[in-house]
C-alpha cells in the first residue's frame, strides 16, 4: 500500500501529525508513506523512521501555477492507493484530486464531499487525555483501519548520537555549566496575539531566576530580536546574569540540539512546546487567552508537561465569548493573566521536574537512525 499523507502547516502541525506515519507503520508494516510538507518544517521529520519520502511543498509553488501544475503532474505519477489530507485547503484539494487514489481522506468542510471518498465530523469534546488536535488527526485513520486501540504516544524528534554530541561542544564552549539546570524559555509568540506581555515574562523569568542557580537560554526567530532584547532589559540584573542571550543559532536542527540538552522548556504554547514534549523535555505553557486549551494541551497524561490559560482561573472572562472575539481583545484579556495567578505552580513544575535525569537515547550508539529519502520539487 503506498500512501500519501499531506500536511502542510506550521512546524507544531507537521509535528504532530508524524503520528499518522506512525501509527499507519504499527498496522499495515509494509506501507509505503510519503509525507509532503513545507520545506521549512524539514527538521521536525528528519531521520523519522516511519516515514519512507519526504515531499517538499516550496514557495515557488506558490508563486508559479506552471510549477505547481508540473508539481499535480508528479504526484499524479506516483499512483497512490491512498492519501489523507491533513491539511484542507486549496493546494491540498488539488494534490489530493491529481493523485488518482482511490481512496481519498479528509475531515468534513462544505467544500471536501466532493473531492474525498471519506470525510469525518471533527470531534468538539475531548475522548481521552491526548487533546483535541490529537484525536482529530487520529480519526483520520478509521478507514483503515478503525480507531487506533493503543494510547497514542506523544510523536518524536530523531537526533543522531553526533548532533546530540556537537550541541553539547556548542554548549559548553559558549559558557554553559552542564552542573547547573538549563532552562530554555519561549520569550514570544507567533504574533501578538499569541505572545505573553513581555513584562509579564520578565517578572516571570525574575521569578524562576530567584529559585535555583539555572542557565536561561531565549528562544526567538532572528525577525524577533528587538522584542528579545527588549525583554533582556526588563529582566532584573540577577537574572541578566543567569541569561546567555548569546546562545543562539537559526538553523532550527541545531536548536534541537540545544533543546535536547535543556532540563525544561517555559514559556509560550507553540511549536517550540511541540518540539520539547517530542524530545522528552517537561514543558510549562502559556496559553493565549483566545486559543483552545482543549485542543491543543495534548498529552495530558504525561505528568511533566503543564500548561495554564486564563480560563484556568478568570472563566468569567473567557465563557461565551467566540473564539473571533476572545481574538479581538487578546491584549487585555492577557493583562489580566497576571504571573501572580501561577507563580506557585510554575514553582512546583520546577521542583517536581527540574531534577529529572534524562532519558537514555532511543538511537543505539552503534547504529545510525534510518535516512529517509527526500524529494525537493
């Protein structure tokens, strides 16, 4: 069985949905899975085991109709029996047409009846502990072979022994003390709209500086170092002290390198938590105001991954409000998310996990994790 499963979206997206991969693999062992993604999500996949090709979905694709046309023409050659459209839009609905399957799936839009052999009603209350953007993508997978019976793990991230090697060299050539915790914090959002007022972080990032002797490490996109460095300076001078702002790299493999080393990550839901809960790393997130905590705090049942929306503590706030509203006025609902509201539980996250030694790698030293083939179009 050769199938094509489309995803392309953000980083936490492509992420998660490795769990398809994964899953079709521990049922049908001889399928052939082609996985198509953005191109700048490469390094979540990297070294998957459970995937056999990686498909790039570039800009240029975008930009030209006669590539993209040339592009449903390759795909159109590889006869796949089956695809899964993870993804719902436009570009996806004309790869999924163009493949020839005959057996398309997707969830159920207005718009997808017609394109796809099954769609499915997207769940709205949570089954289990996994979240909602978890059972959702499962749920891809009755028509092949009904609801998956195990609880699904969370989906991995496969370093090899040499870049685990090279970012701890990076780390400890930049100052880092292995001896003290380290500890990676998600200093902004993907907007505004998702990101913690910065001197809320900075009072947050105060406060876990006064706990234990810790290394804090930032994590930011290059386009966000002004708002980086704007928080540097609201920290206190003992946390200043305690930062290494310079640590950094763009190169997104390499901060998983990093961030395999990390004893936690905290601060802003995203794909960096993603990252962390796929590398084993016990993680604290802030939730904006305006996205659901249902369905994308997943994996609750893994007791060193914590997260706290505003909800948690001001419902009134936040009930009957429309997701398009509670957007809206993300600002202020976020002034209201005082740190003061869970201070005390960030510090029983960090008791409680700070020490947790890390897990043995899952790759033996003496053997390589398996290459995928990858397909740049």
């Amino acid at each position: 069985m050769k199938v094509l499963i489309i995803q392309q979206k953000m980083i936490g997206d492509v992420l998660l949905s490795t769990m398809l991969c994964e899953q079709i693999k521990k049922n049908i062992p001889t399928a052939n899975i082609h996985y198509l993604i953005n191109l700048n999500t490469e390094a979540v996949v990297t070294n998957n085991p459970h995937i056999d090709s990686i498909i790039f979905f570039s800009k240029d694709l975008r930009n030209s109709k006669w590539l993209f046309y040339r592009f449903l023409e390759l795909i159109n050659q590889e006869n796949y029996d089956v695809v899964i459209d993870a993804y719902g839009k436009l570009e996806s609905i004309l790869v999924s047409l163009f493949s020839r399957s005959n057996i398309k799936i997707s969830m159920d839009k207005w718009y997808s009846r017609v394109i796809y052999t099954k769609t499915l009603k997207y769940k709205r209350t949570e089954a289990s502990n996994l979240g909602l953007a978890v059972e959702n993508r499962l749920k891809l997978l009755q028509p092949l072979f009904g609801d998956v019976k195990e609880k699904a793990s969370p989906p991995k991230i496969y370093l090899t022994d040499n870049e685990i090697l090279k970012s701890r060299l990076f780390l400890e050539n930049n100052g880092v003390n292995f001896s003290n915790p380290i500890l990676m914090i998600n200093i902004l959002g993907s907007n505004k709209q998702k990101t913690y007022p910065l001197s809320y972080m900075a009072e947050i990032i105060d406060h876990i500086a006064c706990q234990k002797d810790f290394t804090i490490l930032f994590n930011y996109m290059p386009s966000q170092l002004s708002e980086a460095k704007e928080l540097y300076n609201r920290c206190s001078p003992k946390s200043k002290a305690k930062i290494k702002f310079d640590i950094y790299t763009s190169s997104l493999r390499k901060f998983l390198g990093i961030l395999y080393h990390c004893n936690a990550l905290i601060g802003n839901e995203g794909g960096a938590i993603n990252m962390s809960k796929a590398l084993n790393v016990p993680t604290f997130s802030i939730f904006s105001p305006w996205v659901e905590k249902a369905t994308w705090e997943t994996f609750k049942y893994v007791k060193y991954h914590i997260s706290v929306h505003l909800n948690d503590y001001k419902p009134l706030l936040i009930d009957g409000k429309s997701t398009k509203k509670l957007k809206k006025d993300a600002l202020y609902l976020y002034s209201k998310f005082e740190p003061l509201l869970f201070k005390e539980k960030i510090n029983h996250f960090l008791d409680e996990n700070i020490l947790i030694k890390k897990t043995q790698l899952t790759i033996s030293l003496f053997k390589e994790p398996q290459a995928t083939a990858c397909v740049k179009v």
